[in-house]
C-alpha cells in the first residue's frame, strides 16, 4: 500500500488581522424587583461593574471600548485595512522572504504590497510586517491572498499562500429623479436610504456638475440671517430613514443655446457622498454620471420669457414669447392668433414672421385682454411653415390670475 510523505512543515508562520476601530461595549443587564429573593444584588453590582454608565446602568449602554471579535462588515467606499505579519518560529536563519498581498475581486487583481522587494534575512524569532489599506470599490466577494516564499539555509526553496474570503456590502441606496423645467433648468431629487444597521453621520453630499451646468443646492433656508439645512441641525441618518437632496442646474452662458435643442441623452453630473459611522470611520461614495432624456421640442419649441402673474379684468396685458427652430431646415413662420372665450389675442392675425434658420430664435411681443376672472389659460397660439405647409399648434402655455380691477376698499 502506497503511504502519501508527511506535509512539510514550514518556518515561517503567517498572520492576517483587520485593523478596524473598537467599538462601546454593551452590557446584558440583570434586574429584578426589590420584593424578589436576590433584593437589590443585582442592582447594586451593575453599579458597581465599570463598564457600566452611571445612572444608566440597565439601558445596555457602556463606556468602555471592546476590540472586534470577528471580521466584521466592509461596506462599499470604506477603506480597508490589515495588518500582516510573518515570523520566524523556527531556530536557523531564513532568507531572501518575500511577501506578496493581492486582493482578489470578481473584475480584477490587485496589488497591496507596500514593497515588492525581498527581505535578505529573518532571524529566530523575528518578524516581518506589513499594513496594506486599500478603498473598497465594488461590490461583492473579495479574496485576499497573502503569498510567501523563502530559502532555507540549506538553499531550498519554499513558498505557501493563505486566503481570507470577505463580503462587501452595500451602505447606501441611491435613487434620482430628473424634472425639466420650462426653461432649460434641471431639478434633480437624490434620495438617499441608509441601509446598514448603525446611524451615518452625513458629512458631504454634493453634485459635481457636467461641463456644461452651473449647480446650485437647494438644501438650506435663510433662518435670522443664518443658512440652516432643511434636515435641521441633526446630520445623523438613522438606519433605513431616507433623505431627499435637491439641486438645480442651469446650463452655462456658452452653452445656453445649445442646452435647449439637445435631442437624446444628457450628461448631467455626479454625486459625491462622504459620510462617518461608528467612532469617525469615513466612507465615499460617488455615482457613475448621471443622465437624463432631455425633452423632446419638435421642429418649432416656443417658449415664455416674460408674463405677469396677476392681470387686471378687461385691461391688456404684455408678454414676450420665444420662438426657437430646432429643425436642421429653414422656416418661413406664419403667425396666427385665436381667440378663446376668456382669453382674447390683440393685434393682427396671419402676420409673417420671416425666416428662421436651424438653431436662431427670435422674440415677439404679444398683447392679450382677459374678459373672465380667476385663473385663465393662455391659449391659441399657431405657427405655419410656409415651405411645408405645416402648423404647429399651442395651447395652455402658461396661466394667469386674473382680478376685477373695480374693487374698492370700504374704510
């Protein structure tokens, strides 16, 4: 019968340990009523145990640090940290060790190693060691492979690898919601749910616009000449709660024309979230770049520029409408004009507008007369393209507020 040779025994031994930060121990208390057998025992060695707050002493709280028991759990955007140690527990002298640290993920292979290079010699009892850290930025099982080789004194050479499996999770949800304003404004709705288990300190959450945009943040209100956030002076996102950012980009000065034709898909930015748990741990999150389908305008797009918000009943009213050819052809614009039964059109219908080229605009001045109160509908514009004989038709293009300009004040 064939007998396997006995697993060699290496020299070297090897040590992986996760740095993390210690977190407050948590004691199990054990009460009882006065009437009960034990009295006040219990009561009075809570008291009396030191990793107890006083006066606290049975709301499971503590104030003294415990190092972790286990791995614990790595979220997407912390930094990971261990520690590696290899040490001679043999009695001869190793040379020429090498360690290597690769951190092994489901799209790549990654190097840790602070130094590649060899260590001449290791005496008894020594050791080598090494700190890696490294940003976790996917999701998922990790692998990480510590491998070393070495010589003995009697020139062989050795080597053996160790591995440490992990999963990263995920800390937050994130979901947007793109609204289009009549002018070329963007308001983006981030929500953001904290779906760990412990409370996040929300440090940062910003947009990093496109190129093209200005951001502004609309997170905060003017308070007593002070700028306070709308989630009031607390940062702490409880486990499972969710907050609502919101944000408004206007596209550049030299890309305000542009940004109103653009047809298809539009790049709009990214968000930057940094954020602490536990004792200051910090984490980082940024979003792969947003996008959004950017309104469709047709051929003609027609726009308001300027209009009252309240009108008074039966007296003529200004506005100034914004006509933008978004077709890749010449237009020759026809202007017509209908009345409605509460909104009449002043001036004169069918006039010619001329010739507007892909991508130009022009404005016009129009007057109205509302003959009905309350809140009106401006209606009735129409444009034809003489070249093709083509109309483009507008109704309830904005509202007004209409009032009775005869309404006296009785002293």
């Amino acid at each position: 019968m064939e007998v396997n040779p006995p697993k060699q025994e290496h020299l070297l031994a090897l040590k992986v340990m996760r740095l993390t930060k210690p977190t407050l121990f948590t004691n199990i208390p054990v009460t009882c009523e006065e009437k009960d057998l034990p009295g006040d025992l219990f009561n009075q060695l809570m008291r009396d145990d030191p990793s107890t707050v006083n006066g606290a002493e049975i709301l499971m709280l503590g104030e003294m640090l415990t190092l972790p028991q286990n791995f614990g759990n790595i979220f997407l955007g912390e930094t990971f940290s261990s520690y590696i140690s290899v040490h001679n527990d043999s009695n001869q002298v190793v040379k020429d060790i090498l360690v290597k640290a690769d951190l092994q993920t489901s799209s790549q292979r990654l190097n840790l190693s602070a130094s590649n290079a060899a260590v001449a010699e290791l005496k008894p009892d020594c050791c080598i060691d090494d700190v890696i850290h490294h940003e976790v930025k996917e999701i998922g099982t990790h692998i990480l492979v510590c491998a070393v080789s070495y010589t003995t004194q009697s020139g062989e050479k050795m080597y053996f690898r160790k591995f440490f499996k992990f999963q990263v999770l995920k800390p937050l949800d994130v979901k947007t919601k793109f609204y289009n304003a009549e002018t070329d404004e963007v308001f983006l709705e981030a929500q953001i749910q904290n779906i760990t288990t412990s409370p996040m300190f929300m440090e940062k959450v910003s947009l990093e616009p496109s190129i093209m945009y200005n951001v502004a943040e609309l997170n905060s209100v003017n308070q007593a000449g002070e700028c306070v956030t709308t989630f009031g002076s607390r940062a702490y996102l409880q486990p499972m709660d969710t907050r609502q950012y919101l944000y408004c980009l206007k596209p550049k000065k030299e890309f305000a024309e542009k940004a109103g034709i653009i047809k298809g898909v539009t790049v709009i930015g990214k968000l930057d979230i940094v954020w602490k748990t536990n004792l200051g741990e910090r984490g980082r999150l940024q979003t792969s770049q947003l996008q959004r389908m950017a309104p469709g305008y047709g051929d003609v797009r027609l726009s308001l520029e300027a209009i009252p918000d309240t009108v008074n009943l039966e007296e003529p009213f200004h506005i100034t409408c914004k006509i933008t050819n978004c077709s890749e052809r010449t237009m020759d614009l026809v202007l017509e004009m209908c009345n409605t039964n509460s909104i009449h059109w002043c001036g004169i219908s069918g006039r010619q507008l001329g010739k507007l080229h892909p991508s130009s605009s022009l404005c016009l001045a129009l007057t109205l007369l509302s003959s009905v109160q309350g809140l009106q509908s401006v209606s009735g514009l129409r444009l034809t393209d003489t070249f093709l004989k083509r109309t483009y038709e507008y109704d309830d293009i904005a509202q007004v507020c209409v009032v009775s300009s005869a309404i006296k004040v009785e002293s």
